[in-house]
C-alpha cells in the first residue's frame, strides 16, 4: 500500500464525520495541491475531534475535524494549527497532529497573525512556518512577543 492509499484510509473516518462523500484516493491526490498549514479559532466543539471555527483571516465559519488527536485539550476560544485541507464547501480536515494555543494565548497568538502581511492569497503559504512554531512555543511568553 502507497502513502497515499494509508492516508486515504486515515481521512476516511474524519472525513465521513463531516458528511462529506465521495472519498477517494484520486480526489486525496486532487485536494492535497490545495492544503495549507492554517490557524484555526475554535468557536464551538459539536463532537469529539468536530468543531466550528474560523481562520483569523476572513475564510468564514467550518466545520473543523483532525484527523489525529492535539495532545492538548480544545475549547472554545482557542487556537488549533495544522496542515488543513479543504474536503467540501466550509469543511476542512486537519493533518497530523495539530497544535493547539490555548485560551490564555489566544489572543496574543491572533495579534501575531494579525500582524504579518503577505499578498492576498498567499498569507499561509508565506507565513505557515512561523505561525506553527509560535503555535508550538504558545507556552513560553516570548514566543508570541511581536
């Protein structure tokens, strides 16, 4: 089996939680193009490992699933950043395991996004590696000093 036949079974279940059908190896092919590392504000846990929330950078509400646990704990009004692929219209699936900022970082982290330009379009792809390891640091004070 292919890395990318066991990663289609990994999706199979987090994608089934969202409602999306359809899934197969060649549509993985076709989404990963489009995945980006991405900063999510969890708004609302529906079930374990579902939840809604918003990219600080005006994609609007989506319902969010992980393919993997965060080792950290989620509630609303915190930060989970991971690779996110984009499964339907307003869903997206999480790769690997993300990392998770937590509510009492949240929105030092969101003033640090905030903070970093890029052109319209490009923001994750410019600015993903130094959003994961903020995310990553979230603990330590000067991580997330801007």
């Amino acid at each position: 089996m292919s890395s990318i036949d066991r990663l289609a079974v990994e999706l199979s279940e987090p994608v089934g939680r969202l409602g999306v059908t359809g899934w197969n190896v060649e549509r993985l092919r076709a989404l990963l193009v489009r995945a980006e590392l991405r900063a999510w504000h969890v708004e609302a846990s529906d079930a374990p490992g579902l939840w809604h929330g918003r990219c600080p950078l005006g994609s609007g509400q989506a319902l969010v699933c992980w393919s993997r646990p965060p080792r950290r704990a989620v509630a609303a009004g915190a930060f989970v950043v991971a690779r996110s692929l984009p499964v339907g219209p307003g869903c997206w699936v999480l790769l690997g395991r993300p990392a998770v900022v937590g509510v009492e970082r949240a929105a030092a982290f969101e003033r640090l996004v905030r903070s970093l330009r890029a052109p319209r379009g490009e923001f994750w792809r410019v600015h993903g590696g130094v959003i994961a390891r903020a995310a990553r640091r979230s603990s330590s004070t000067l991580a997330l000093a801007a």
